[in-house]
C-alpha cells in the first residue's frame, strides 16, 4: 500500500511537469499565430 501511496505521488508529479508542458505548447502554437 505505501508503494501504490508513493507511486501516486510520482505520477502527480509526472501529471504536472505533462501539464506545464501541454501549456508552453499550446502558448507557443498562440503565439505564432
């Protein structure tokens, strides 16, 4: 069970780094427009 817990925590961070990412894609593809 901790390591599904510590697993979950990985995969939030994985999730946000994705996130930040899709943003400065999306913002760049914006700005060339």
């Amino acid at each position: 069970m901790e390591k599904f817990h510590n697993n979950s925590r990985e995969i939030q961070k994985l999730a946000l780094v994705i996130n930040l990412e899709a943003n400065d894609l999306s913002s760049n593809r914006n700005r060339q427009r």
